[in-house]
C-alpha cells in the first residue's frame, strides 16, 4: 500500500476540519434551544408552584377552622392528642403553623431513626422534652445531649444493669428539669433481683 501524499492529507484534514466546524456551530445552537426551553420549564415551574399555593389558600379558606388568626389556630393544635405530622398534611397553613410550634414537637423516643430525633429535636426548638427510653445504646446519647430540657422520662427496660446506669446518671447529672420518671419493666419478674432493686431504690446508687 502507497503511503499517501502529503496534497491528499491535507485535502482529507480540510474535509474533516469543515465537517467538526459544522458540527460544532450545529452543539452550540443546540445548546441555545436547550436553554431557552430550560428556561422556559423553570419559569413554568415557578408560575405553576404559585398558583397551586393559591389553590391551596384559596381551598383551606372554605372552612372556617382557617379564618382563626394565627395564636388561636396554635391553641387548638396543642389540644391535639394525635400525631403532629398529621397537622402539616392538611394545607400550606397548617402546615407552617405546625411547624413553627415547639411544643408540638417534643415527644422524642431514642429508638425512633435517627434522622426523626434530630427533626423532632430541631422542631421542638428549646421547649421542654418529652422523652422514651427502651434499653437501647442510643438512650446515653439522648440523655447526655438533651438532659437539659427533659421534662418527663419514660423508661421501657429489662435490664438491671441499663436500670443501674440510668439510676446513677439521674442522681448525679440527672435533668434539671425533670418532673416525672416512670419505669415500666419488660422482662420477664422471674429473673428480677428484688433485693438489688431495692437497693437501688433505698440509696440511690
């Protein structure tokens, strides 16, 4: 085979340069129709959040409950006994009204995911907690981070060593603010040294 001459290179790379310099022209407008209807698409979306934020005033504003000013509507959601996320599904107002209520959000359970604890913790702002222990690695934590503001503590256990530690952890840092501690034991009564129990009971340690 004939190596080629060096004209018919250069005719051969002229070819192919024109034909990369077309398709480059052909990219760029693509390009400039992309972002136009891009554009387009994310005014669209825009218009289209608005009006259905409209819709849903204009659909919460049928009912009555949502002619209540603002710290009304709040009392009546803290005399709810249900879950509070149900309070943030209903329209856009309730939802903003829920969410901008601490103590709504102050039931916290060291078991719960922990992506949950940390919006019920952030929810709840500064307002007094609400919370369940279930013998689990995660109650430390919870106790340690947030002792402060619990309120109420509720501790599922059966055992007498997680007690022990939970016992000493009250009586020495114990939370400031604690006003009610219930134990309820899950395990089984054969198995439970009452002696011990009292023990604890009687000196604290």
């Amino acid at each position: 085979m004939s190596r080629p001459s060096l004209s018919s290179v250069e005719a051969k790379l002229a070819i192919v340069t024109a034909q990369l310099e077309v398709l480059r022209v052909q990219e760029d407008d693509l390009q400039r129709h992309i972002d136009a209807l891009q554009h387009t698409k994310d005014a669209t979306t825009l218009k289209r959040a608005s009006l259905e934020s409209m819709e849903s005033q204009l659909e919460a504003a049928k009912y009555p409950i949502n002619w209540l000013p603002v710290e009304l509507l709040t009392h009546v959601f803290l005399l709810y006994q249900g879950n509070p996320f149900t309070l943030t599904h209903v329209n856009r107002k309730w939802h903003d009204v829920a969410v901008s209520t601490p103590a709504l959000w102050t039931s916290v359970s060291a078991t719960s995911h922990s992506a949950l604890v940390a919006l019920l913790l952030n929810r709840s702002k500064n307002a007094l907690l609400d919370v369940t222990l279930a013998n689990d690695p995660r109650d430390k934590a919870l106790l340690l981070e947030q002792g402060n503001r619990i309120r109420t503590l509720v501790a599922h256990y059966s055992d007498q060593f997680w007690l022990h530690d939970l016992v000493c952890h009250i009586n020495t840092t114990g939370p400031p603010e604690l006003v009610s501690l219930e134990l309820i034991y899950t395990g089984d009564l054969r198995f439970v040294d009452m002696d011990a129990l009292n023990h604890q009971r009687d000196t604290g340690s």
